[in-house]
C-alpha cells in the first residue's frame, strides 16, 4: 500500500521559515517525481514546485521561486520543501503528491498524501 506523509507544518510569522516533509512507503520512490501543491480556504488547488526522480529537474511556480527550495532524499524515501520568507498568502494546506511523469504541474500524480496545514501570520 502506498502511502505518502506530510509532516512539519505549523504556525509561523510572516517574514519566517518552515521546512515541511514528505516521507513516502510502499513504493520504489526513486522512479517518481515528487510535486507539492497547496489549498487555501476556498480557493482552487495549485502548483507549487515539483522535482524529477533523481532530483536533477527543480520547477517551482512563480509565486514561490526565490523563496521556496525542494530536495530529496531517495535513500530515506523523504522529499523536502524549505520555505522560507513565507507571506500569510502562503497559506494553506500542503500536498505531496507523486508520479511517474517529469517534474511539472502538468505530470500526473497517482499517488497524494493527506496534507499538512501551514499558517502564516501578518
């Protein structure tokens, strides 16, 4: 069974940082790209920055580029997103999701985890 986890969300000031965690299981992680994307209350989802398989491929959304960093780490089966400079319109709840297309908001994601809300505040 596949699962994917997010974890390290939380409340921050605006201006701060976050590191938020995506632990993945019961699957080979090193064949998938990973993406992370985010909800905010009734707003649409939307991308937010994905990386290819073996982490060479970064594309972030325009909103975050400068800010916000991926990584993995294939050995731990954990992707990474560093976020720091975070705005309180960066709120929202943070997905991981991942697939086995190319590291873009237009791949599919066959796999999602259940989301970790991050909250900035003014």
């Amino acid at each position: 069974q596949v699962q994917l986890v997010e974890s390290g969300g939380g409340l921050v000031q605006a201006g701060g940082s976050l590191r938020v965690s995506c632990a993945a299981s019961g699957l080979t992680f090193r064949n998938y790209a990973v993406g992370w994307f985010r909800q905010a209350p009734g707003k649409e989802r939307e991308f937010v920055v994905a990386i290819s398989s073996n982490g060479y491929v970064k594309n972030y959304a325009d909103s975050v580029k400068g800010r916000f960093t991926i990584s993995r780490d294939n050995a731990k089966n954990t992707v990474y997103l560093q976020m720091n400079s975070l705005k309180p319109e960066d709120t929202a709840v943070y997905y991981c999701a991942a697939g086995s297309g190319g590291a873009s908001k237009y791949a599919r994601y066959d796999y999602w985890g259940q989301g970790t809300q991050v909250t900035v505040s003014s």
